[in-house]
C-alpha cells in the first residue's frame, strides 16, 4: 500500500469521500469528475497498480467487484435502464490513478 495513493487513502477513511458501499475487501465511492449522471468506483482496499499488475489470488477480488457493481447497479436505480463496466488500464487506456477500479457508468436519459 503506498502512501500517496489516493484510492488507499479514500479505503482507509483518510478523506472526505462519501463511501457508499464498504466491506473487508471494497469501498464504492461516486467518481469526482463523472462522465454520466450515475458514476461509481469500485475500489478494492487491497493495493492493484492495475490489471496488468493482478496475481492469480486476486481472482475472488475482481468476480466480487463484478458482483457489487451489479448489486450497486440496482442500488442507485440502473439496473433495468442498463449501465457500463469498465476498466482502463495503463496510461494509454485511460487510467489515471494507478490503483485498480472498475467504473460503474449509466443513468442516461432513453
């Protein structure tokens, strides 16, 4: 865990950050600068540099942050409306800070 990592800080309560969701392994959080009118995080409180940087042991983080995103999906009322997950990985692929999140996007207009 690196100590200038702002997703670490945010999972350790270290900052303002509203957390929607929490358990042992995850914090959900609204995303600062959204990109649709619903845009959550899915963060695991275990430090991931990024998907590149996953083990084999990191399986039962990523299918419980699949099943959160799914669960917040309704939560927030964008289950039946439809919603995106995404992951960018790496510089080039859009990701910014380098602590694995997956990206719950939706809530347009039809």
């Amino acid at each position: 865990m690196l100590n200038d990592c702002l997703f670490c800080n945010i999972s350790k309560g270290q900052t303002a950050t509203e957390i929607l969701f929490e358990n042992d392994t995850l914090v959900v959080f609204k995303d600062i600068n959204p990109h649709a009118p619903v845009h959550l995080l899915i963060v695991p409180k275990k430090h991931i540099r990024s998907i590149n940087d996953l083990m084999d042991d990191d399986q039962p983080i990523l299918a419980e942050m699949i099943m959160i995103a799914r669960d917040m999906a309704a939560t927030v009322g964008v289950s039946q409306s439809g919603y995106k997950l995404l992951f960018n990985v790496e510089k080039g692929g859009g990701q910014v800070i380098f602590h694995l999140h997956l990206h719950l996007i939706g809530g347009w207009k039809k």
